[in-house]
C-alpha cells in the first residue's frame, strides 16, 4: 500500500509539474541558467510543489515520500535554491510529521545542493532525465541508510521496511523526478520548434521582400552612373554593406545596437540617393546604449515602413527621427516621420500581420514575442497628414545574461552559433 501511496504523490506532483508549464509564471524557469529574478520565481514554484509534496506525503506517513521537490529544484534552478526549498521541505517533515531531523535534513539539503552543483557544473546533463532518476535513487536509499545508522544514536524513526521494499520506493522516487524533467524538457523542445519555425518564417519573408529594395537600388546605381559617375563607388559599397549585414546578422540572434545603427544608415544612404534632399534624418541615440545587444534589423524595418509608406507619396519628402534612449532597466527605440501617415489600425494589424502593408513590422513583432515572451513593448500611432511614430520597449539585461541568453537560445533553435559568432558575441564585450 505504501508504495501505491508514492505512486499517487509522484502522478499528483507531475500532474502539478505540467500544469505550471501552461502558466506565465513557469515561463521564466525554461531557461538553462536563471537571473536572480527568475530564481526568486522559481523558489515560489517549487515551495508550492514542496507543500503539495507534503500534504500527500502527510496523508501516508511515509518518511521516504519527501525527495521528488528537492531534487528537482536543485537540477532546474540552481543550489541555492536546491538549498532552500531542501531546508524547507525538511522542516515541512519534522514539523508535521515528527520525523529525526539528521535523517530527513542531511538528505534533503545534500540532494538539493548536489542537484545545484550539477545544475552550475553542466547544466545539460543536470535536466537529463536518467540523472534526475540516479539523483532521487541516492537520496532515497542514502536517507534509509541514514536512517538505520543514527537509530542508536538518537534512538528515534527507523525503518521498518526491508531493503527490497526500499528499493522499490526509490526507483518510483526516481522516475518522479525522471518525469518532471521529461515535462521541462518536452517545454522546451516546443519553443525551439516554435522559434525555429518563426527564424525559417523570416527568412523566407525576408527573401521576398528585399528583391524589391535591390532592384530600385539597382535601378538608382544606373542612372547614377550616367548623372555622377563619381559617386557610383560610394554607392555601391554602401548597397554592399546593407547587403552583407542581410546576410550575416539574420544568423544572429542579438546584435549591438551600434552595428543595427550601421545598417540603418546604410539603407538610407541608398534611400538618400534616390530622395535627394527630400529625405533628412535626424538622431538622438544616447551613447551608453551602442553596447546593447538587440535583435538585428529590429530598427530597418520601421524606418523602410517611414520611407516607403510615409514619405515616398509626399512630394516634399520629410524626416525620420531615430531616438534610443534608457528608461530605468529598459530601452526605448523610436522611429518616427513627418509623412502621410495612415488611417488604418497598424499596431492591430502588425500583432495580426494580417495586411501586406505591415508585413515587415508583424515579422519584427512574432520575433520580438518569440524572443522576449512579455517583456517588451510596441506601440504604433499615426494619423493622415500628422506621420507615424513606431516605439518598441526592451529590456536593459546585463553584458552577462544577455550573452548568456543569446547563446542559449541559438543552442536550442535550429541553427547554432558558429564558433566565430561566439567568439564575436564574446568580443562585443
């Protein structure tokens, strides 16, 4: 019965387990490395799972019943927080159940702490199911031994139950965590396909549209050499450097905000040569912000969307102002012109990308989501005769977790870093 009784409490904390993966709050434990904020996130997440561990546990009086959270919290969110949520399920026992403190503690807090150094040493194998099982399996029978070897000492709690019996409940302890790991992983094997997808979505998109641009550049580079002839070099190496960053950063997932800059002033050079003096630009990119990392062509769309839809119908031209600017533990981009403006719902249609006219802005949009889940913003307004202003809010993460972040990504989607991105998302810094 005892070992039905486990059985009930492994199937109610994976039941638990694949719940919390539908919520936002399980959205921040899917990293393979966690900020300090997310492991507060995940110290709640797992303190729950620990509770409803010994409320199930508390119903069968099994001291054995007490390793799945523990362990788990250790291998997913690091040693302190296998620490802590080890210390806390232990006094969860002693409390409500009685059981001897050196016993329950020393293998609780050892399984949370050996699961963290696996977690920090190699995080890989840390979220492999077979050493969650092998972690659980030890704390299962080193508790049982403790158990025995203290009991004449202490003279309190000792097992009653044989070593085969004993062995039984740790394989089940063992596959408990087995199978929280497998739901974690299963998670994320849905958003690297989820993003791989939206990465190939863009690429294809990408190849559509930018034959458009190359032939008016083209187009402009011929009746350039009739006109200036002087000036076709300076063109054709500016149109070769916009060429170049289309190929190379749509490899990358985040980019200096310097080098998107490079970019930006690349297509409008090109832009420029057709506008003349019908197209002025104007910037006010705070210095500090150049570092930041930001996905590439993240400004190229909003500002080909200002010339192409805001100030090629205007017989003037006009100007594009491009801002970057810090706002607490966030940057804001903004991208706005003095143009035609629209009277359509663009932000609405950019988060539906259902219009062709918002086709480029709703590619930046789902890889924005993709990339950030909730943690930017974007902001659309304009208005006929009055222009449009294009805003995106993104996080200020440190040089570590962004680098972090960016290389773990790019390790789960489908088309790794090479190690000469590596070595320059490294440099950057």
């Amino acid at each position: 019965m005892e070992i039905f009784a486990l059985l009930e409490k492994v199937c109610v904390l994976t039941t638990l387990a694949f719940v919390l993966t539908r919520t936002r709050l399980f959205s921040h434990l899917r990293r393979r490395r966690l900020p300090a904020r997310d492991q507060a996130i995940a110290l709640i997440v797992f303190l729950a799972m620990g509770m409803m561990e010994e409320a199930v546990s508390h119903q069968s009086c099994l001291m054995n019943a007490r390793i799945v959270t523990a362990c788990a919290a250790g291998l997913v969110a690091g040693p302190w927080i296998g620490l802590l949520v080890g210390a806390a399920v232990t006094g969860l026992a002693c409390e409500c159940d009685h059981f001897p403190m050196p016993a329950i503690g020393i293998s609780m807090v050892c399984a949370g702490l050996i699961g963290g150094c696996l977690h920090c040493w190699r995080p890989s194998v840390a979220l492999r199911p077979l050493t969650g099982f092998a972690l659980g399996v030890g704390t299962s029978l080193t508790r049982y031994i403790l158990a025995l070897a203290l009991h004449p000492i202490t003279h309190t709690y000792r097992p009653a139950e044989p070593l085969g019996t004993e062995l039984i409940k740790a394989v089940v302890q063992g596959a408990g965590v087995a199978l929280i790991l497998i739901v974690l992983e299963e998670v994320r094997e849905r958003d690297s396909c989820v993003r791989a997808a939206s990465m190939a979505e863009v690429r294809a998109l990408r190849a559509r549209m930018d034959p458009h641009f190359l032939f008016n550049a083209l187009n402009t580079l011929s009746a350039l050499s009739m006109t200036e002839p002087d000036a076709v070099p300076n063109a054709s190496s500016r149109l070769a450097c916009f060429l170049r960053a289309s190929l190379d950063q749509d490899e990358r997932l985040l980019i200096p905000l310097s080098e998107e800059l490079d970019v930006v002033d690349a297509y409008l050079d090109i832009e420029a040569l057709r506008f003349g003096h019908r197209l002025r630009i104007e910037r006010d990119v705070e210095p500090g912000l150049l570092g930041v990392l930001v996905p590439p062509f993240i400004l190229q769309p909003l500002v080909e969307n200002a010339v192409r839809h805001g100030l090629q119908p205007r017989p003037r031209g006009g100007t594009i102002r491009l801002a970057a600017r810090a706002h607490g533990d966030f940057m804001d981009l903004c991208v706005s012109d003095d143009g035609v403006g629209a009277a359509i719902d663009v932000k609405r249609k950019v988060e539906r990308s259902d219009d062709f006219r918002t086709h480029a802005l709703g590619l930046m949009h789902r890889r924005l989501r993709h990339l950030y889940a909730d943690a930017f913003a974007f902001d659309f307004t304009s208005s006929p005769g009055c222009g449009a202003s294009a805003a995106i809010r993104l996080p200020l993460l440190p040089i570590e977790s962004r680098l972090r972040i960016a290389i773990e990504t790019q390790r789960r989607s489908a088309f790794p870093f090479s190690q000469e991105q590596t070595h320059d998302l490294s440099r950057n810094h």
